[in-house]
C-alpha cells in the first residue's frame, strides 16, 4: 500500500499496514521493496503426517535444498544436529537428495526427519565455521 505523501513532497511515499502504522520511505527505497516484495516466493511445508502446512519464504523462483533444510532447521528451533530431513514433493513424489538440488516456488513438500550417524546429519548442510 503506497501513496503519495503529499503534493507538498511528491517524492515521498507512505507505506500503511493495518490497522494504524505508518511508515514513511524515500521513492527509491518504495520501489526496492514493491521488486523485493513482487520477487518474494513461498515454498509451503509439513512435517510427516501433520495437517497444516508452513511456509518458507525467498527470493527467486527457486531455493536450493541445502538452503530449505537450513530455514527448516532455524524455523523450528532444532538443537541437534545428528538428523538430516528427508524432502518430498507431495504433489509429485519426487523426492530430493542433493544439497544443490532446485525446489521450485510455491511446491507442497513434506519433511520427515531420520536419524544418521553422529557428524553425517544436518550439519552437512549449513556454513559452520570448522574449529581449529
């Protein structure tokens, strides 16, 4: 939602969210958010056999699977990392196994999570800095 500050201040514009907040943006930044926010896409989750689905959000028509799992992960607070997810496209089975593996936007996934053996799980997939 964007309009004109002012006729004073034609370069200004005024972000509104509901119900009375009121963000005001320089025209420029207005434009960067309504790219970033026409470029944002949604890849919906679950987890086993639950009923309701989650979101992940990025930018771009695809995410990556080692990126997915790491959102996953963040999302919901998992401390452990000798498990990895196991990713499947509900509406068409596929099932995906490498790290640099594309999952479109807006798919329907369903996450189980497996056990693996200790250092060979999750941990693989996130950028943890290696100790000395």
């Amino acid at each position: 939602f964007f309009r004109s500050a002012s006729s004073v201040f034609p370069s200004v514009l005024v972000f509104t969210t509901p119900p009375l907040l009121a963000y005001t943006l320089p025209s420029c930044v207005g434009a960067v958010f309504e790219k970033t926010m026409a470029e944002l896409s949604t890849v919906f989750y679950k987890l086993g056999h639950g009923k309701d689905y989650e979101t992940i959000e990025f930018v771009g028509p695809t995410i990556t699977l080692a990126n997915l799992k790491q959102q996953i992960v963040t999302q919901l607070k998992m401390k452990s990392t000798d498990f990895d997810l196991e990713v499947r496209n509900s509406q068409t089975n596929e099932e995906y196994t490498q790290g640099t593996s594309e999952i479109p936007k807006s798919s329907l996934l369903t996450i189980k999570r497996v056990a693996t053996a200790w250092g060979r799980g999750i941990v693989a997939y996130t950028d943890l800095p290696e100790s000395a």
